[in-house]
C-alpha cells in the first residue's frame, strides 16, 4: 500500500491496483481514480513482487528487470528522463543484474540485485539513495559503503535501510527522529 493507493500481486502474476490515480499510479493507462482493482496495463503475468510509493508504483519482473509507472517527476521510476508521469509501466534502465528485492516508498526507490549490490533512484533530499549525494537520481545508482552484502531492502519516507549478510542493518538517510537507529 502507497500514501493513496493499493496494488495486490496476483496468483497469475499480474497486477492490479486502486486508489487515487492522479499521477497514473494505477498504471492503467487513465488518471482516473478507482475504487475497484483494475488490471495494469501490459502486466497480466511474469511479476514477482511489487511495492509503492506515493505517486508512483513499481514491479519486479521474473526475468530480474523492473517496471515503474506513475509520478516521475524527481526520478521515481528510473527511465532516465525527467518527465511529469507515466500511465503505463515503464522499463528500469542501467540495471547491470538481475534485482531480486524491491522497495519503493515516498518518491523514491531501490533494488537488491542478483550480486548483493543496491541500486536506487529518485528523490535524495536527504541522502536516502546512499550514492554520497542529495541530488535526485533519474536512473539507479550504486549505493556506495556498505559494510557487507545486501539481502534484502526497504525503504521509509526520506531513509532506506539494508539487512546485511552478517545479520547486520546498515541505514541512511534522514535521522531526524533517530531512524537510522
């Protein structure tokens, strides 16, 4: 579940969502909101997990690429070009692996590839990419310093964390409220 929309994997592996869809979030190729699941367009099979953001909503695929559609208009879905939104899923570019976990959240999101390796794009006011920036990101970017392997991720508001091969979890980003533990 997003800030103002829900999407559910199927058994199929297709994808529906609801909610608001101002910024296409429901990837059904409308802006129209919904109050009943509608199919997202193009992705009737072949999805392993998704996640969502605010605006924007994301799918790993069963060949370890992945599609985000909706708001794009500070990199959330990580097509390399700095458009207002998409109403229809849109390929990921420059994943040099397979992503194997997902997390999406806010505006922003980030993948554990296939190499242990995470990958993130979108908004990085406070640093949530972990690529030794705060500038927005079109396209995924290393994360760089971490201290062991990556399993899985997940995202928060202005943070993302790791679970380490170690055992360990390893954050950045916004600590505001003390987040990053």
């Amino acid at each position: 579940a997003g800030s103002h929309h829900t999407c559910a994997l199927l058994d199929s592996g297709g994808v529906k969502c609801w909610g608001n869809n101002e910024s296409g979030q429901l990837g059904d190729n409308t802006r129209i909101e919904r109050g009943e699941p509608a199919y997202v367009n193009n992705l009737l099979s072949g999805v392993t997990a998704i996640s969502v953001g605010e605006y924007h909503s994301c799918a790993l695929m069963d060949t370890g690429g992945v599609k985000c559609w909706g708001s794009n208009s500070i990199g959330e879905l990580g097509n390399g070009l700095p458009d207002s939104s998409y109403i229809t899923p849109e390929d990921v570019i420059n994943l040099s692996d397979a992503a194997v976990s997902i997390s999406s959240w806010d505006r922003h999101t980030c993948v554990v590839m296939e190499d242990y390796n995470v990958k993130c794009w979108g908004s990085n006011w406070f640093g949530q990419l972990g690529d030794g920036t705060t500038s927005h990101q079109f396209k995924p970017k290393d994360v760089l310093g971490l201290s062991d392997q990556a399993l899985s991720v997940t995202t928060g508001k202005n943070h993302t964390c790791v679970h380490l091969a170690s055992g360990g979890i390893q954050c950045w980003g916004d600590n505001r409220e003390g987040q990053l533990g």
